[in-house]
C-alpha cells in the first residue's frame, strides 16, 4: 500500500476512529493551522471556503472537514499531486494498513469541471454527505488510477451522462442515500450498471418519479425509461402572411392551398425536391381571397376562391401537377357577399360545397356539384353572419355545423336531401369556428373563442357536452390534426403564444410546446417522404414552416 491521499470534505459528522497515525498538529513542516499532519497525511478542520494551505507536498491523504465551497473547480488539489485517498466513510477501505477516512457534513455544492484534474494517484475518492446538489459530466477527468467512489447522502438528483468515461479501474461504486429522479437523465446510468464490467455498485434507490418512487437504481432496465419526444422545430419562413391553409393532393404530390388577401393570391404550397425546400407559387390572382379551397373531383382538381371583394369563382387545373388553372365559374351571384370559409364533402355520391358567409344581408349557401360546376342547392339561414362552416358525421349521418358571430353554434342534419337544423351548442354564444376530430368511435368539436375559453365538446348521441376548456383569450383557431401519426390540438393566439397539445390517450389536452407566432389562423400537416411538417399561416406575419421531430431525451 502506498501513501493514501484522502480528501475528507466535511466533519460535522465525522465519527472518532480517524486515526492519521501520528497526526502533529504542529511542527510538521508546511502543515497549515487547522491541520493536523504527519509526513503523509493530513486532516483539516476548515469550516470556510479555503483550502488550507500549505500541506506536506508529498501528502497521500487528505482529509477535509466542514469545508464549504459552492463550486469545487479545477486545481483545488493542485498543491497535493501525491494524493491516493480522498475522503472516505466509517471503515477504512484500506485498512487495516491505511487510516479510516470520512468526508463528511461539508457543504460542496457542485462538482466542477475538472476538480480533482492531476490527481493521477489517486484511489480512493469518498465524497459522503457533503450536500452535493450536482456533478458537471466532466468533473472525474484525470483520476486514471481510481479505484473506489463513494458519492453516498448527498443531494444529487441525477448524475451527468459521461461522469464515468475514463474510470476504467474503477472496482467499487456507491451512490447510496441521493434523491435521484430516474427519469430520461438516469437512463445512461441504469445501461451503464446493466453493462459488459460495471464495478460492484450500490447505486441506491428512485426518489421520483411517481412510477420508479423506491425502486432500487440496480432493478431499473433502460427500457423503463420512457425517452422518446417530438417538437416542432423552426424549418422554414415563406414571406407573405396568409389566412387560410388547407391540404391538397394531385397526382402523387401534396401540398398546402393558401389563401393571401393581402397579395390577392392564392398559392400552392408544394416540396421543391431540388432545392430541399417548399415553394409557394401562386397560381389564381385576385382581389382579396379569404379561402382557396382545394377539391379533387374525380381526375379534376378544383380550386374555390372565395373572396371579400370581386366575387367568388371557382378554377380547375388545366391538367397535371404545374399546369395552370383556369376559370371555370363564378359562384354565388349575390348571394355571398361576404364569403368567410368555405368547407366540401361527399354525400349520397354527390359533391357539396358549403360557403359561410359574414355579411349582415348574405346567405350561407350550400352548393351541389351538378358536372360542370356548383349549382345552389341550399340557402342557410339568412342574417346569421356565418363565420364557419363544417360537415362530419354524427351517428352515421351526415351533419353539419355552422357558427355565427353573437349566436350558439347550430348542428344541422342531413335528412332528404338537405340539412335540417338538429340542435344548437349550448352555452357558447360566440363560437368563430368548430373543427371536428374523431377519436374511439366519439366525435368531438374543437371550439375557437376569441372572448371566452376554448372549449372540446363531444357528441352525446342527440347533442355536444363539454369534456374540455382551455383559456384562450385573443384565439382565431383551435384546431386538431394528426401529424406524423401522432394526435395534436393546436390553440392559436394573437396575443400569446401558440399552444400544442398532444391528445392524451384519454382525450383530454396535454401541454406539449408553445410556439412564438404571430396572428396564427389556420395550421396543415403536411408528409414529405419520411419527413413531416406542420404549416402554420399568420394573419399579419410570415407563413411558417414546423418540420415535426422525434428527439431521444435520453441522449
Ligand atoms: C399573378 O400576377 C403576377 C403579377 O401581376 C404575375 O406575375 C403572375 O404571372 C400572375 N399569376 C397568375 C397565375 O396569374
């Protein structure tokens, strides 16, 4: 056995029976006061943030009590190169030949960077009850000859992925007595003890979470960890604003229609494969569109363009993805004056179209495909100031529900041929939007307030009951979608951040990110490949582009 540097960080608890066998307190050459040294050991009551200096040079213990450093950063033991045991607790680990040793009821913080750099001899490094809240990845480097670490009763909560890279003769690990969470930090650590030669370890016990509460480090497998993540991270920023977003298909390509009032344009959104990119061409010039609403019929791709000023039209692609569009129809004459959404299904074989309308004298109208364009086939009701419109299916029907500024939203079915008002939404007199999703066999309405909370109904059979609210002050969309196989509510706002919501497997809402977007009103997902994407458009702000990935947190 060689000298044994032990650094003893502490003292409070320091139990009798260290003996530094022929400790001086004084008249040992270069021992500092405080210390008691002989010629190769040296114990040290502190109580302050210094070191004591000086120490016999050639010192291979060391033991420190009641030493109280906020951070332990590198050269702390750069005067005793020679050091072979730090600290240690209760029973010697060298002995019967080498001192007990203790580290103990100091107060050291965090472990820095490189704290214990040079210290190629030492062995034994025991850093017990020293109220350690944490440990930086890099703060073992250098101990090459280690041969026992004891980070027992301290306050880690986690231990940095890498602290143990490079301590290849480690033969004795304890990590007892820390409130560790063994959450997706730990995951490293528990693949690390179930590995090839881990040392025999006392690794302790989960203090969190809730799931792993008590369960010994040591019984843990990494595939208890549950790691994997998605965000939405920043991809791309088109420049021009735009208000509505809806999803295309034509020919093998997908992509996104946009609606721009203020260039007047309608844009297709699609993946430019040479430039890695999207690309938003327009491709119908207008006065002021509010929607441009893509429609495949069969072989023909439509697109309605309803508009504020100029009259709403309809345009079909002259052929195949790139090939321009040309008039087909105007729409409405008269009866829409103040266009604000527009929304088509397939019902009993035949194409609908329904357009909402904003305007105090205008109809909401619902059109009906008739081979060469879209005939009126029904007149809502009138004066309602329609702000949105929306088929889906209620038991087996088709339905259809309307909203309108300062009135409760109204459910219509469908019965002979057209919609028949149903039932109205209760207790919601201000309803701008109600976007439906389907989840377990319920379906259920996304509710967009700008005054009162946003709030998920879903059907009862004969009427909507409420399951959820979300404060939402200043919101213009409150929208679900699936993106990348994965189920989301997104809650616009002007006013605040954006919030993502990942639909729980029991329905309700959980917080998943906020995003910074300004006037947010309307978001598409679209898939590229493997890739996937989420569109967002902004009234007033650019249009963004989310690329949606899966993160490891474990990594
Ligand atoms: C729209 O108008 C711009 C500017 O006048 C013009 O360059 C562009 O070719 C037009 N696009 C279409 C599809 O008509």
């Amino acid at each position: 056995m060689g000298l044994v540097l032990v650094l003893l960080l502490g003292g409070v608890a320091w139990a009798g029976g260290v003996a530094l066998t022929g400790g001086v307190a004084s008249g040992v050459p270069g021992c500092s006061p405080g210390c008691e040294c002989d010629a190769d050991s040296a114990l040290c009551r502190t109580g302050g943030p210094a070191a004591p200096r000086p120490l016999p040079p050639r010192l291979a213990a060391l033991s420190l009590i009641g030493w109280r450093v906020p951070v332990l950063s590198e050269g702390a033991f750069a005067d005793t190169p020679d050091l072979q045991l730090l600290g240690g607790r209760g029973v010697s680990p060298l002995s019967p030949h080498c001192p007990p040793s203790l580290i103990t009821g100091g107060r050291l913080g965090t472990i820095g960077d490189g704290a214990f750099a040079g210290l190629v001899l030492l062995e034994y490094l025991f850093l017990e009850d020293n109220d350690i809240g944490s440990i930086v990845p890099s703060a073992l480097r250098g101990l090459r000859g280690l041969r026992h670490l004891s980070l027992a009763n301290n306050r880690l909560e986690t231990l940095p992925r890498g602290l143990f890279q490079g301590l290849e003769t480690l033969t004795q690990l304890d990590l007892r007595g820390n409130p560790f969470v063994c959450d997706c930090r730990l995951r490293w650590l528990v693949t690390w003890l179930g590995g090839a030669a881990p040392p025999p370890s006392e690794a302790g016990r989960c203090r969190g979470p809730p799931q792993h509460q008590g369960t010994p480090l040591a019984q843990l497998q990494p595939r208890d960890f549950q790691c994997m993540a998605s965000e939405l991270r920043p991809f791309q920023s088109l420049p021009f604003s735009s208000l509505a977003a809806e999803p295309f298909g034509q020919g093998g390509q997908v992509g996104v229609a946009l609606a721009q009032p203020f260039a007047g344009a309608c844009a297709l959104l699609e993946w430019d494969q040479l430039g890695g990119r999207f690309r938003a061409p327009t491709v119908v010039n207008g006065s002021s569109p509010v929607a441009c609403h893509p429609l495949q019929l069969g072989g023909t791709f439509l697109l309605v363009v309803a508009q504020l000023a100029g009259g709403s039209s309809v345009w079909r692609r002259a052929g195949g993805p790139g090939s321009p569009f040309v008039l087909l129809q105007t729409l409405g004459t008269g009866r829409l004056r103040r266009p604000h959404a527009v929304a088509s299904a397939r019902l009993g074989g035949q194409w609908y179209l329904g357009v909402a309308d904003s305007s105090k004298g205008g109809t909401s109208t619902v059109f009906r495909w008739g081979g060469r364009g879209f005939y009126p086939h029904q007149a809502l009701r009138p004066w309602h100031r329609d702000t949105h419109l929306e088929f889906l299916e209620l038991g087996g029907r088709p339905a259809m529900v309307v909203c309108s500024g300062g009135r409760r939203p109204l459910v219509y079915r469908w019965s002979g041929g057209s919609f028949a008002p149903h039932t109205d939404i209760p207790h919601v007199p201000d309803v701008y939007a109600a976007k439906h999703f389907r989840l377990r066999g319920h379906v259920f309405l996304c509710l967009t307030r700008f005054l009162g909370d946003a709030k998920v109904m879903r059907w009862e059979g004969s009427m909507f009951r409420e399951v959820q609210q979300v404060p939402a002050r200043g919101s213009m969309v409150f929208q679900p979608l699936t993106l990348a196989n994965q189920r989301y509510v997104i809650l616009g706002n002007d006013f605040a951040p954006t919030r993502l919501f990942r639909l729980g497997e029991r329905g309700p809402l959980e917080a998943a990110q906020e995003l910074l977007l300004p006037t947010p009103r309307a978001f598409v997902p679209v898939t590229v490949g493997h890739r996937h994407f989420l569109v967002a458009a902004s009234f007033r702000g650019a249009t963004q582009i989310y690329r949606h990935v899966t993160v490891d947190l474990g990594d």
